[in-house]
C-alpha cells in the first residue's frame, strides 16, 4: 500500500494543531464534537494535548455507505452531551465535499452551541461543491481515496497508524 503520510508526519502535524487550539480556546468552557466513525483516532490524539478543561461529544453523519460514492447525509446527535451556551470544536477527518461539516455546523449551531469552529485531519484538494472554510486543517491532499488513522473503506483499515492510498483505488 502507498503510504500517503506517515504515522510521524501525522504527529508533528496534530502537534500544531493541538497548540492552535489551546492558544485560541484559552479560557473559554469548549466542548470537542468528534464526528463518528472516521474522527475517533484524530480526537484520541488531539484532546491529550489540550490543556484546558474540555467536554468531549460524538456525533454521527454518514454519507458514505459502504464505498467510495456519497449519498444523502444521515445525522444521529444521541450521544451528544447538552451543548447550549458553549463554544464547539467540531472535528472530522476529512473534508470532502463539505456537505457533512456545513451541515453539522448548521445544526449544532441550531442546538444552541455559541460558536463552531471546525477541524479536519485532512481536505482533498478540489473536491468542495459547498463552501466551508475549515479554522483547522492538518493536510492537503489530492483527490484520491485515503485510508488509515480513522478513515475506511467499507468500514475496514481504519486502525492502521498512516493515512494510506487505497489499493486499486476504486473511483
Ligand atoms: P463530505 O461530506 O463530502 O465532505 O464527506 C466527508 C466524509 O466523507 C468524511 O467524514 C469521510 O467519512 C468520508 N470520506 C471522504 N473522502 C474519503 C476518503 O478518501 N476516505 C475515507 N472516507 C472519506
Ligand atoms: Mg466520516
């Protein structure tokens, strides 16, 4: 398998994320919304290196059932913790489209959050039909189909440590 970034790039470059966060959440009562499933991995690193006082959520949007094309956005906010009166940081691993953070923001906002502010792991050049403007991005990536560090294909590879180039890429 190409590897596309390694697990020590990853690394470094959560790193610099983390420091963003705790220089602009300074003092604010935030809360971390990770988005279900491909964004576990990213949030397990990223909130260790947080060091201010944080409440964690999960929420889940799936558009991608099973392959590599996407379909209608299916939102599900039971696990998510009372957000009304704070500050979110909502985290995916990879902006794509934009359809599911534009349409997360829309609706935690509507729950009550005070602002949203967005990070993804990573963001495929070229691909956004819907303009969403990420506050975080961890890298730039052509348009191929990654795998690894949380992200899937059909619901596989989501523990290896890199981000990977799906073999035999599909698309
Ligand atoms: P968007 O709504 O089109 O921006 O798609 C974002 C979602 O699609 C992400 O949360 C991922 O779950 C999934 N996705 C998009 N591209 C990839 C990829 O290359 N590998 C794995 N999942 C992907
Ligand atoms: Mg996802």
């Amino acid at each position: 398998m190409d590897v596309l970034i390694p697990e020590a790039e990853i690394r470094r470059r959560v790193d610099a994320i983390a420091a963003e966060v705790n220089r602009d959440f300074a003092g604010r009562p935030f809360t971390v919304i990770g988005i279900l499933t491909g964004s576990l991995v990213f949030l397990a690193d990223l909130i260790r290196l947080i060091e201010h006082p944080h409440q964690i959520g999960l929420i889940q949007a799936s558009s991608y059932r099973g392959g590599t094309t996407s379909g209608t956005l299916v939102v599900n906010d039971g696990l998510l913790p009372d957000i009304k009166g704070r500050h979110v940081l909502l985290l995916d691993d990879i902006l794509d489209t934009g359809q599911t953070l534009s349409r997360l923001v829309e609706h935690l906002l509507h729950k009550g959050a005070v602002s949203v502010k967005t990070c993804v792991l990573l963001r495929k050049i070229g691909r956004q039909t819907i303009p969403c403007e990420p506050d975080y991005t961890g890298f730039s990536i052509p348009n191929k189909f990654v795998i690894g560090y949380g992200l899937d294909f059909a619901d596989d590879y989501r523990h290896l440590p890199f981000i990977g180039v799906l073999p035999d890429d599909p698309k």
